[in-house]
C-alpha cells in the first residue's frame, strides 16, 4: 500500500470490537506486513481508505478464531468460552489458550464458571483449567480444575487473573463458560488470605 509516515493517504485500520468506535488495534500502510492482530473479544472491525492518487498493489490476509486474549473486566458481567464453538461442538485437541483478565486499578476480578465439562482425571494431567493470581502463570495457583463440577467461585487478590486452558491429543469434552466483572475488593479475612476465618 502506499506509504506515509502516518499512514495518512492509503492505509488499513483495525478496531477491537464491531464498529469504528471500538479501541484501535492498529493502523497500517506501505509495505511491510503488520504483525499478526489479536482482538480481545469475538469481533474486529476493518476499515481500508485509499485516496484520489498512488495505487498500489493492495492487500491480502487471513483470519482465524484463537483463544484467549487480554480482556478489560468493567461493572457488567462479561462472559468467556473455552472455544469459539462452545455449545455446538465439543473443544479440540491441543487447545493451549490463556485468558488475562484484568480490572481497574484498585478493584478485583470476581471469576464465576456458569458450566465444567473437562476431561476427569485424579490429578487433572490431561486437559485443565488453572487460574492465576496476575497477569501471567508466574503468580500463586487459585487451582487446577477439570470433571463435571464447577470450581469455586474466584475472586483476585489484585486486579488481575490469569486463566489457562490446556488439553492433549486424545478425549475432548463440552468444555466451560465463565462470567467475570470487576468488584470492589474485599479485605483480606474475607478472601482467606492471613488471619483466620470466623465460624459465623
């Protein structure tokens, strides 16, 4: 595509959502190819402008459906999926998705799994679920979860989770569904952290 500095003649922009009002993921032209583009949601928007001179050869890409992402929890009840056809299809071999949830400064993620249908094995070595304190595996493990039941509620002892879904090369499952919103925190005898906890 022609160059510019600015991209501000011919040039690509992608939004993080379903229309031109969604955050930017970036914005593109001349002729070094971007690198690959990751929405946060299920949807992206793109918008290609050429103006009244300089043709170029134009543009060619493709587009998939990967898993996981950094999500924004805010005040309304999100929702993830352990694979794009939850609910008609069963999750594939393979998956290796990780999801970062992130709220606002000073505020907590509270993580709910609506349904859990992931390969059952004692030690949950097959296929899992395991969440994170923090944006990356590094943090403390909430747990690792895979059978038919739903995991405790879970609730950040920062503003961010991280949650890893991991499955082999054999059984698959239903899969899970999970809503997360951000909350104000609790204290820490609330959340188990230190101190000991009240019978009442």
């Amino acid at each position: 595509m022609e160059p510019h500095q600015e991209c501000a003649y011919d040039h690509i922009v992608i939004y993080d959502g379903d229309s031109p009002d969604s955050h930017t993921l970036g914005r593109f032209c001349g002729s070094k190819i971007p690198h690959p583009i990751l929405a946060s949601g299920n949807q992206m928007f793109m918008v290609f402008k050429s103006d009244a001179s300089v043709q170029r050869k134009g543009f060619f890409a493709s587009h998939n459906t990967a898993c996981g992402g950094h999500l924004q929890a805010g005040n309304y009840v999100k929702h993830l999926y352990s694979h794009s056809k939850y609910g008609d299809h069963n999750y594939g071999n393979r998956a290796d998705c990780d999801w970062a949830i992130e709220a606002p400064p000073g505020r907590s993620v509270h993580l709910t799994f609506l349904t859990f249908e992931v390969e059952d094995e004692q030690d949950c070595g097959y296929d899992f679920v395991e969440v994170y304190a923090g944006l990356d595996a590094s943090g403390p493990s909430y747990g690792r979860f895979c059978g038919n039941s739903n995991p405790t509620d879970i609730i950040s002892i920062n503003e961010a989770l991280l949650v890893r879904f991991r499955s082999d090369d054999t059984i698959v499952s239903k899969g899970f569904s999970a809503a997360y919103v951000a909350i104000e925190p609790l204290d820490n005898e609330d959340l188990g952290v230190g101190g000991e906890q009240d019978g009442g």
